[in-house]
C-alpha cells in the first residue's frame, strides 16, 4: 500500500488534520488550566493523546454525517466545527456556551453541526445514533451516523441491543470504539470476556476492523473506506481505534492505576509529533510553518478562555427554558 | 470514638461488616483496585481479595441483577452505583425484580441486598451526577430507601441496611461526603430502618428533611421554635413521628433538594393532610427544586432550595 501522506490526501488538508490535533491538544490543555482556576467546575474529561481519532474520523465523514459520542467530546465537536470561543464559554457556564451554558463539558450539542451530542451515561447514545441511522434510511437520505464511545460501552446493553439492530434493519450506522484500554481504572481485559473489541461483532455479523488510533492518517483511511461502504451497502460497519488517555478518567483521577513505563511508551506515540515528523520529513512543510499553527492554535484558545471570562452569567430564569414548548 | 467524615464513616461500617460476616462482598464499577471514584472502599480490595471485593464491568443493570442472584442465595451483596444519575440503567433490575422477589416467590425468596450510590447536588457537575431522584424509588413497593444525613447516621444506617433481609437503596448525599465531621463511634451500632429521628425540638413550626437538605435547614431555622425531623428512611416513611410532631406544632414545612412535582415532599404533605388535617394551623408548604434537570455550576445556587427560600417558607406558615 502506498504510505506517503501525499498519497492520502493533499497538502492543504494534511495541514489541515495537524492544526486540528493541535487545536484540540491546546483546548484540552487549557481547560486543565481552567479547571484547576476553579473556572470550569464538575467533572471534566481531558481528550489529550487521542486526537487522532476524532481529526481522522472526522474526515473521513460527510458536513452531512451525524457524529454522537460520550462524554470526552470537546474536541468531537470543534473539530466538527464548533466555535472554540462557545465551547470554552459552555464549558464555564456562561450564557455564550453553545448550551447556554447550562449543560456544561459532558453535554455538548450543535445540531447545525450534525454533532448530536456529548452523553453522560456510558453507552446511552449507541440506540439513538441508530435511530438517527434508521431515520435517515426512512427520509431516502445520503447519511449516516457516526457513533464514537470507549471500550468501557461495550459491556452495556444498549452496545448489544444497537448492534442487533443496526445489522437486522440494515442501518447506516458506523461504529467507532476509542479503546483507550480503561474505563477510569479498570482495564479492558478486566472488564470484557472478550478484550480485542472488534471481534465481539461476530455475533451481530457486522463486519470491524481495528486501527491505529495514534496514527491520525491510518484512522482517516479507515473511516473513509468505511464510511463508503456503509453508503453504498446500508449497513453497519464496526471500527476499533486503539489509542490512549495522556490524562486521568477525569481531572479528578489521578490515574495511579497505570504504570509511568506504560505512559511512556504511549507518550513516545503521541500523534502529533508523529504526524509532525512525517510532514517534515516528506517535504510537505518545515518546523517553522508548524510553529506558527502551534502559535495560531494557542492565539484561538486564548481568545476562547478570554471570551468565556468577559461572557456573561446565565440569568436565574433560563434554568425554566427548554423544557417544553 | 473519633471525629470522620462521612467517606470514613462508611468505610468503617463496611469494613467491619465485611469482617464480621464473610457473606458480605462489595462490587461496583472501580470498587477495588481504585476504592471507588469516592475513594468510600479504599483499600478493601487488599484487605478482602478481589473475590469479596469485586471490579465490575460498566454494566449497572448487571450489577444490580447480580446482586439480586447473589442475595437470593445466601449472599449480602453491597452493589455500588457510581452515581445515582446511572442507576436508570438498573431501573428494570430494581424495580421488576429486585423489588417483587420477595413477594413474586411468597416469601420463598427475598432480597438482602444494599445498593450504595452518591445523590443531589453539590460538585457543580450537572444533571445524571447530582440527580436527586429518591422519589422514583420510593414508588417501588419492596425497596427500602434510606437517606442518611451526616456520617454517625451514615454508619448506623448502612449496618442496619446490610442486616436487612430487604433490598435497599442507599442514598449517601455527595455533597456532605466530606463537608462535616461528626463523633462516630468505634464499634457496631445500628439505627433502625424506618425511623425518622427529630434532630431539633421547638413548637411553633415542624421542618421536615433529609440528606444534604438537613445541614441548611439547621441554619435556616437558628432563630425559630422549630421542630426538625430527619426522616432518615423515605420508603417506608415514619409517618408516626411526623404526625406527633405536627400534632404539637400544627405548621409544616417540607425541604427537598428534588424537583416539585411529584417529589417525595408530596407524599409526606399528603400523608398530614389525611390522617392530621385537625392539628394543621397553616398550610403545608414545599421547599423545593424547580422541576428541571439540574443546571450547571452557577444557575445550580437558583436551583437548589437556598436558606433564604426556607426561612420565607417559615415565615410564611407562621403568619398563621
């Protein structure tokens, strides 16, 4: 198989998939800022070292394509397109958040973006992706449903029961599991009978393959050919991303359950630098051009934590809004 | 006797139930190698093995159900729920089975089985981790749901809740899990299930409340006679002592950090007004949350009843 980037796709759009891993490293990175400020309150789950999945898959989707994930999802949806300045703001609560600031890191949602959201409850959005998926069918329309969640999903129900479902009425459904290998701090081999995630689609018959989830070029591929043949045939397709947390579970784990060689060894795979040496070493661009995005990226974060800062409370009132009609 | 949080008070109880008697085993979602996202079975994993002590699998219907099989045959499982917000996912165990066994077998069977999870407000995360949703639970005729309200009562109750012979949920507020210290006995002690305790004594008014809500109403009622009664157990509800005290006082207010409508505040106020409508004076007032999902960090202090909402409510009963 033909390896170089140039193969893949063009300059531009290389460029592009680093800025945006960059982008997400540089808000993740932020909001642990923020949140030790005591700005951004609750739980807040850090999506640092497994860029790759999201920039990847992301582009290997259609504008038209809904994306649902879980609650690591800050980085889904500004890739997707999301004002990071919105975000940021949603994030703090402030009446500017793209949420009105009233459902804060875990529950973000743009439908103008196709980004159906952010869920809280581990595995909830598996059955509504696959009824968006059946909706879309039903409407005679060109997309599908994109559904990311972590290996810690795949023991709920709702993982089996949307399986069925997806391959027994043939839905445009794909899934996509970002195995970061723990559910906080349980392993996967110690919590699924069955530790390599894409073979338990066996019993659904929905053909999976596993991915590089570090390699930000190998998940695009991968979701791209899928995302095709999903369109063509009408029917599920299972992808399994193999990546890493650099962070805890949330900001308030301190992750003592994994092993600093362990980190290491991950941290040695980190996705940017990764993509970074090969753009250098193809020729495509020079350390220097890669700063500046760096320097881009860090200029729109701040900007977005300044925004959230001078944003305004949410009046004590909008807490009635949104309820009902 | 030592002064402990709450956290410390329930790892107490657990532990040295889990030494008395070799039929209880703890499991959950990160119970063992990391003590729970609560830290409250720290250290339980080394000390009981991973047998009694037992990481489960993101599954809460599972937990649930297994704890159901477990405690219909000669176990006492402890099952713990992450947060309250996660148990919808066990409804169905709850309610269908661990609820009814006892009565589906005739008494054949029951169901010695505690599920621990943290509720309410109070970490400034929104909505399916500060759910107080103790309502639904209280309209599972089976379940026992006890509430407790600082770490003396958290011990007593959880003792009480694993010697059940019924299921029982176990709501431990999380906002109080390490707020205040109390003097906790060293040894076993029990509080029974089903009993209400007054917390403070006066004449002129009954506050009524439980968990977290407990602490504010004992600031909002420094400068009244006030009665306080911690129901401590909501289903079944000490319907006995909450009549005796209206009965002397004739005013209620009810303190719940749940929504209005259908809260368990409802049930209560019912309860006075069929069997002590002759005591009343006033009418029977709710403080309570607005019936909306739990709203983020700053809109969360309008949401939840505030010290100023609790002293209108008084006054406003004492006006008669």
């Amino acid at each position: 198989m033909e390896t170089r980037l140039r193969a893949t796709l063009p300059d531009h759009e290389l460029l592009r998939l680093y800025e945006q891993m960059v982008m997400s490293r540089e808000f993740e990175e932020s909001c642990a800022e923020q949140y030790t400020k005591g700005h951004i309150t609750g739980f807040l789950h850090l999506y640092s070292g497994q860029e790759a999945v999201a920039v990847g898959a992301t582009a290997g989707l259609h504008v038209d394509d809904y994306i649902l994930s879980a609650y690591r999802e800050h980085a889904q949806a500004i890739v997707r397109g999301a004002d990071p300045r919105r975000v940021m703001a949603e994030l703090f609560g402030k009446a500017t958040g793209i949420c009105k600031g009233k459902g804060g890191s875990m529950h973000l949602f743009d439908p103008n973006l196709n980004f159906m959201g952010g869920y809280a409850i581990v595995g909830g959005q598996l059955p509504i992706a696959v009824g968006l998926a059946f909706s879309a069918k039903y409407r005679r329309e060109d997309r599908l449903a994109a559904c990311f969640f972590g290996d810690g999903a795949v023991n709920q129900g709702t993982f089996h029961e949307s399986l069925n479902w997806a391959r027994l009425w043939e839905l445009p459904v794909l899934f996509i599991c970002e195995n970061n290998f723990y559910g906080i701090g349980t392993e996967v081999h110690r919590s699924s009978a069955l530790a390599s995630i894409h073979k338990r689609t066996c019993g659904y018959d929905i053909p999976s393959e596993k991915v590089d989830g570090m390699d930000v070029i190998a998940v695009y591929r991968a979701v791209k050919h899928a995302a095709e043949r999903v369109r063509e045939t009408s029917l599920p397709y299972f992808i399994e991303a193999t990546t890493y947390r650099f962070r805890g579970h949330s900001m308030a784990d301190p992750a003592k359950y994994r092993s600093a060689a362990e980190h290491e060894v991950w941290k040695a795979r980190d996705p940017i630098p990764a993509l970074a040496k090969r753009l250098i070493e193809e020729e495509i661009t020079d350390a220097g051009h890669l700063e500046g995005i760096l320097g881009n990226c860090r200029t729109v974060v701040q900007e977005a934590v300044k925004f959230a800062e001078e944003s305004p409370w949410p009046e004590d009132e909008e807490v009635y809004n949104d309820i009902y009609v | 006797m030592a002064r402990i949080n709450m956290v410390q008070a329930l790892n107490m109880a657990l532990g040295s139930e889990m030494k008395r008697d070799d039929r209880v085993v703890i499991l959950g979602e990160d119970v063992g190698r990391d003590g729970g996202v609560f830290r409250v079975t720290e250290g339980f994993q080394e000390q009981f093995g991973s047998e009694r002590v037992i990481d489960t699998p993101i599954s809460e219907s599972a937990i649930v159900g297994m704890a159901i099989g477990m405690a219909a045959y000669g176990l006492l499982p402890v099952a713990e729920i992450q947060f309250l917000g996660f148990s919808y996912a066990a409804f169905d165990q709850l309610f269908v089975h661990a609820a009814r066994l006892r009565s589906r077998s005739r008494s054949r069977y029951n169901c010695p089985m505690v599920v621990r999870t943290p509720y309410g407000g109070g970490i400034k995360a929104p909505e399916l981790h500060e759910e107080s949703s103790e309502a639904f639970f209280c309209h599972m005729p089976g379940i026992k749901v006890v509430v407790p309200s600082g770490p003396y009562t958290a011990k007593g109750l959880l003792l009480a809740a694993i010697r059940d012979p019924d299921p029982v949920l176990f709501l431990e507020p999380t906002r109080l899990y390490r707020l205040i210290k109390e003097e906790v006995p060293d040894g076993e002690y029990t509080i029974p299930l089903g009993k209400a305790r007054v917390v403070r004594e006066g004449g002129d008014l009954t506050v009524i409340a439980w968990g977290s809500m407990l602490e504010r109403v004992m600031k909002a009622v420094e400068r009244y006679n006030a009665e306080v009664i911690d129901l401590l157990t909501l289903n079944p509800f000490d319907a006995v002592a909450v009549l005796a005290s209206v009965k002397k006082t004739g005013r209620v207010v009810i303190v719940h950090e749940a929504p209005r409508t259908c809260g368990f505040g409802a049930e209560i106020a019912a309860t006075v007004a069929e069997q002590g409508i002759m005591d009343l004076r006033a009418p029977i007032l709710r403080v309570t949350a607005p019936d909306v999902p739990v709203p983020l960090s700053k809109l969360f202090d309008y949401y939840i009843p505030s010290i100023e909402q609790i002293t209108a409510a008084i006054d406003e009963v004492l006006r008669y």
